[in-house]
C-alpha cells in the first residue's frame, strides 16, 4: 500500500509510532496529484512547497516528542489535506472557481478554520474547485473519481473528488444545499454537515449566510470524527457561531452494536421519484443498522411541500444581496449559469424572503418533533447517482421531469434549511459502477450520535467504496476543458 491509500486514522498511527514520515505522507499525496490532475481537475491551486514545509515541521516535532518520551502533538499532526477554495487561507488566493476573483488578491489571513486545522499540524496541499461561488450541484471544472465523463457533484466537488482520489487524505467543504453530502454520496467517500453554528464560517466565502456550514469530506466515518474534533468550537467572529466547547471528542466507540438505537425510516419523500437502485442499496442498509441492534421506527417527514421552495427562497435572495456590487459592475464575469440565479435574486420581493424564512421556522420546529421519536433518520443522500456530463435533466418513470440541480438538491435541502446535523455515507454502487450514499440525520449538536452510527455500519460493511480509485490514463478519458491559467495560482 502506497503512502497516499491510507485513511486519516491509519496515517495518524503510522506517523505516531514514526513507521511513516510526514514529509513521506505528503511528497506521496503531491505525487498522487500530479498523476491524477489532468485527468480530474480537482486542484485550483496545488501549494507543493508550503505542504512540503509543514511536512518538515512536523516531521520535526515528532523527533522532538521521540527524543522526550512524550506525545503532544493530535492525530492530524502532519496529515495532508485541502480546503475548498472558499475558505481563506493565509498568502493564498480564494477563487471561488470565478473569473470574478481572477485577479483576488492572496488572503492576508487564514480563516478560523484553517487556522484550527494548522495549529493541529496539517499540511495544506491545495485548494479544491467550487461550482463558481458555490452556487451549483455539479462543479463542472472537475470529473467524479470512479468515471471522468460523470459530474463530480456539487458545490464541494473538488474536495469529494481529491479524497475519493486519494489526492488528499481529508478535505473541507461547504454545505447550503447539500454541497458536502451530494459529491460526497456521488464519490463514494463519506462527507458531514454539521449542526448549523458548531463550525465557525469566519474566512469563508458565504453562499447563503443563514444556510452555510462548514464540515470535513473523508475517506472514513472515524476520519471525519476526528476532522470534527479540531474544527468544532465557538468563534464570536462569526455570528452564528453556537456557544459550544472545541475540546469535544467526536471518535465514535468501537463495535457495531446499536442496540437501543431508534432508526427512523421516512415513509414519505425520501423515497419518492429515487432511482430503483439507489433505493434498494440504501434500504438494505437500513435493514443492516437493524441487524445491528437498532430499532426501526416509520417517520413521517414533516412539510415537504415547501422543501425546494423554502431553501431557494432563502438562498438566492441572500447570495443576490452577497454579490450585489459586483453584479452590477462586472456581470459578464459570472458564468451564464450563477449570473441567471443572481438576477433572479433581484427581483424577488421582502415579502417572499420573509415568507421563506418563516416557513423554515415552522420547518425546524416540526423536525424537531419528529427527532423527538428517534436518534436518526436515514435516508438516501441523493435520488440518483452521478450523471453524464452532459445531462441536464431527469425524467422519472412516472413522467415528471426535474433538472438535475433539483434532483440533487431535493433530499439534502432538508437537514441546511433546519440546520441538523446530516452525514453521508457510502452503502454500495449501481450497475454502472457508481457510488450510492445514505445520509443519517440527527437532532441538533447530535453529531456523536449521527458519528456513531454511520461508524457501526462502516464496521460491518467495510468494502463500500472507501479505498483509493485508481485513475484511468488520460489518454482513455474524453477531453476535459482547461482550467483557465489565472484560476491555478500555483503550479505544481
């Protein structure tokens, strides 16, 4: 097994014990990139020599804690990573993915949680491709891991893509719609949205500022455990920022057995207009968490006609009123796709954000009741898997028609627009070879719960997409449009 292959928690152990070098860990990360990248474009900036120096410094302090006898240093010490690049890190541009920051100037500082994910002595390898400013399900700059002419997923789409590519051993992403679990599911590797406030968003560029998270995209449950563990915690720069500790251990306890847990299974929406498949893969993993000692409990999901209607009623007016000033001094910068949406923020009334914004008011208050009756609620993260490129929209058996963008946005919407927690994880793939998830939902600041079990299902079925995707040549992949030259700050 190659240095780039091994999970966060088997790289920690190998770095722990000094079986592995930090500098060894990264230099075969970078190189994995390299191979990697023209094929799948996750990167939009690759940051070699400052991963290479972190690595050096840890490597450093670990002969130091050798030569004491003491251990000082956490799990993500020398660990390399990237960060979607809406998240500002220090003397490094933040992009967006937009011609709108083709000439942004690098970030005079590192966001909170970058700076968290420093201190703890991580090794930023780069930073990874958004849908432009986030605002989309695809991120057409980048090709899903397990087949190049299928979409990555969106908005997270280059921080899924490099884990599942093991181009990263961990990355962050954002989630206002679904944009950590939909690539995460689509990639086959596992992605948490965290409560709403218990990760703090100062330093990342906002989408939607009442709907915008913060949460790590890993290979493994017990990766992301211990992602949360160093970014968890209040930041009064950010208003939103709940009052919570950041010394809270989120390492889910060995063993499958779930005895006790109440699982709640939608009876309705979850269900509806998904492909047959990805219905049958997750709820034979449902019927698992049940052979694992949890209890099945039928839920019904509380006011799922104002779902979609809700979340971009609140999510277009507000990045409307983000990108404003630009909007009206640069709009041809925008791709077709973003300008449309930003647009069409502008002429929606006070009164139909109000609207939204009571709407989702009511909405928590009735997740929180049914929440109320079980620990979690599983259900599939998205209707379908990964689509072809190409391919705009869906039509399901019974007629109806939807864009892909809804499809993938209509079963994660839920857990931004009531701000639960909600992770992703990988329970098998079609017949086409491409990953399937399922997304456990939890009551507020439930996330050891949620952890738990997903973490006891990733123990049972452990062969589910977890291990590194070999990337065909690029010379069998279809042509993949350039990245524009002043999106890649920094070459490898």
């Amino acid at each position: 097994m190659q240095p780039y292959e091994l999970t966060l928690a088997a790289a920690a152990e190998e770095i722990r014990t000094r079986r592995l070098s930090p500098v060894e860990l990264v230099d075969s990360v970078l190189d994995r990139i390299a191979r990697t990248e023209p094929a799948l474009q996750a990167y939009v900036t690759v940051t070699a020599e400052r991963a290479r120096d972190a690595a050096r410094a840890a490597e450093r302090a670990s002969a130091a804690d050798a030569a004491s006898r003491t251990s000082s240093h956490g799990p993500l010490h020398g660990i390399p990573m990237a960060l979607k690049d809406l998240i500002d890190v220090a003397g490094v541009a933040t992009t967006a993915s937009s011609r709108v920051r083709a000439e942004h100037p690098a970030a005079a500082a590192d966001s909170t949680v970058a700076a968290r994910l420093a201190k703890a002595g991580t090794a930023l390898v780069g930073k990874t491709h958004t849908h432009e400013f986030a605002f989309g399900l695809t991120t057409p700059q980048t090709r899903n891991a397990w087949h190049p002419d299928r979409v990555a997923g969106g908005s997270s789409g280059g921080s899924a893509v490099a884990v599942a590519a093991a181009a990263a051993t961990f990355a962050l992403g954002t989630d206002t719609g679904g944009s950590i679990r939909v690539p995460a599911a689509l990639n086959g590797v596992v992605g948490l949205k965290p409560t709403y406030g218990l990760v703090p968003r100062h330093g990342v560029t906002s989408l939607s500022w009442s709907l915008d998270h913060v949460g790590p995209i890993t290979r493994t449950v017990e990766d992301a455990a211990l992602v949360m563990s160093v970014l968890a915690g209040h930041d009064p720069r950010d208003p939103a920022s709940l009052p919570t500790p950041s010394s809270v251990d989120y390492r889910p306890p060995a063993g499958a057995d779930l005895t006790g847990v109440r699982v709640g299974v939608p009876r309705n929406y979850y269900f509806e207009h998904v492909d047959p498949e990805v219905e049958t893969a997750v709820r034979g993993a449902v019927e698992q968490l049940e052979a694992l000692g949890a209890t099945l409990v039928e839920v019904e999901i509380p006011m799922t006609r104002y779902v979609q209607a809700t979340q971009w009623g609140l999510m277009v007016p507000e990045a409307t009123a983000y990108h404003e000033q630009t909007l009206r001094s640069a709009p041809e910068r925008y791709g077709a796709d973003i300008r449309v949406l930003l647009e069409a923020g502008a002429l929606m009334s006070a009164g139909d954000y109000l609207r939204a914004q009571r709407a989702r008011t009511l909405m928590r208050q009735a997740w929180l009741r049914m929440l109320d009756e079980v620990d979690v609620v599983a259900a599939p993260t998205v209707p379908l898997t990964a689509v072809h490129t190409d391919q705009e929209v869906i039509v399901w058996p019974d007629g109806t028609s939807e864009s892909v963008s809804d499809a993938y946005v209509r079963l994660s919407a839920p857990a931004d627009i009531t701000g639960v927690p909600a992770l992703s994880v990988p329970v098998g793939r079609d017949g086409a070879g491409m990953p399937i998830g399922m997304q456990l939902l939890g009551r507020p600041l439930a996330e050891a719960t949620v952890l738990r079990v997903g973490h006891a299902y990733e123990e049972a079925v452990p062969a589910r997409g977890y291990a590194p995707v070999p990337v065909p040549a690029p010379p069998a992949i279809p042509a993949v449009p350039a990245v524009p030259a002043d999106l890649r700050v920094d070459a490898l």
